[in-house]
C-alpha cells in the first residue's frame, strides 16, 4: 500500500511540473494560475503548496530541472579539456560553454519551450527571473570565468567579466531569435544546425575576447574620480593678513 501510494504521489508531481512547464513556456509566470497548472496535470490544486509551497516554488523546480543538465555538460566539457594534459585555449573553453546552450536551444522541444519561457520571464517578471539565473548558474559560470582569465593573462578580470557578460547576450539572443538571422539574410544563414550555430557564435566571441584590453580610465571612472573627494595638501604658508 505504502509503495502505491508513494508511485501515485510521484506521479502527481511530476504532472505538476511538466504541466507547469509547458504553460509557463507558452503564456508565462503571470499568464497561469495555480488552478490553471492544477487542471492541465489533472491533480487537486492544493497539492501546489503541498509539494512547492507555491507557484513560484513551482517556478523553480521547473527552472532548476531544465538548467541542471546544462550545467552537468558545460563543467563536463570544461574539465575534460582543462584536466587533457595540454594547455587549454580559448575556443576550447568557449565550446564547452556555448556548445550544450546551442543544443539545449534548438533541440528537444522542451528546450525550445525553456528558452521560450526564459524570453517571457525578463519581459514581465526581470527580478525573479535574475534570482533564478544567479541561483542556477552564477557557480558554473564563475568556473569558466576563471578558466578564461587564466587563459587571456593580459586581460584583467573585470575586462574578462564585461566580454562574458557580452557572450552570455548573444548566446541568450540566438536561443530566443532564431528566426532574425533567417529574416535578415533572406534565408542564407540556418539556424536550425546547432553545429554550424555553435561554430560562428564561438569564433564570434573569441575575436572579441582576444580584443586589445582598454588601458585608458572608462568615462564611468573618471566621472567617479572627479566626484570624489580629495585631500588637499599645500607646500606654500599660509600668509597672515598684515
């Protein structure tokens, strides 16, 4: 008795979250209710709050499961060719980071609903889609932040952190906007081959790593300094007044 019950209670939840999932996909966070997953996975309502206190709870279980197996890879590859016996390089670390994502976009319709619901998220609700983000990634991908700095060493680290901070843009646009460069080239650039994606996304981004570090002070410096406050010191006497 105890088994089934526990099968049946597996069941349920897992009902949940692929419902969930598919729903968020098409109509977002805010766009479903609670009463909306409930009726597509055909369990009582209360069992939201049971299992994830909640819809946001929901939220993450649904987020957290599709970005597990994209991190798995990613630090898989990542160790496979920094732990290889010669001396990583850039587009080697850079496939290990972009190859799963391309993948994970364009393959299995789940992925393509994930990237769908990822779209929706930093439309309506940016907060809580960036507290997922961090939770989910921000480990995994100080890993290749750090790879990276150890492999361009005339880079400074916050240089390093602006040009993956760019990466992570054009990764996140070519999951969300396939169809543009289809548009845009009328029909001349496919999208649709995740290896010919993967290798014009990793030659883009290494030009752009290997760039020339910028050694003048950024505007944002300079207008910080100027506002700061600075001790004044004077070699010269005061003169009294006669």
């Amino acid at each position: 008795m105890k088994s089934e019950l526990s099968e049946v209670v597996t069941t349920s939840r897992e009902k949940l979250i692929l419902s969930a999932g598919y729903l968020f996909g098409e109509k977002g966070y805010d766009g479903v209710s609670v009463r909306d997953i409930a009726n597509a996975a055909n369990v009582n309502s209360a069992l939201i709050g049971y299992y994830f206190r909640g819809k946001e709870g929901l939220l993450t279980e649904v987020y957290t499961r599709h970005c597990e197996p994209l991190k798995r890879e990613r630090i898989r590859l990542l160790t496979d060719h920094t732990e290889g016996g010669t001396p990583p390089c850039l587009e080697g670390i850079l496939k290990a980071f972009i190859g799963p994502s391309v993948q994970a976009g364009q393959g299995a319709a789940e992925g393509r609903s994930f990237s769908r619901l990822r779209a929706i998220l930093s439309a309506e609700n940016c907060i809580l889609l960036e507290k997922l983000v961090a939770q989910n990634f921000d480990e995994s991908n100080r890993a290749f932040i750090d790879a990276l700095t150890v492999c361009l060493p005339a880079l400074s680290k916050e240089d390093v952190y602006w040009r993956f901070h760019f990466l992570l843009g054009a990764i996140y646009y070519t999951a969300t906007g396939p169809h543009r460069i289809r548009a845009l080239s009328d029909g001349k650039c496919d999208p649709s081959c995740p290896e010919d994606t993967t290798e014009q996304l990793i030659n883009f981004a290494a030009a752009g790593f290997r760039a020339e570090p910028i050694r003048r002070q950024t505007h944002c410096q300079a207008t910080l300094d100027r506002k700061r406050p600075h001790a004044r010191t004077s070699n010269t006497k005061t003169r009294k007044k006669p």
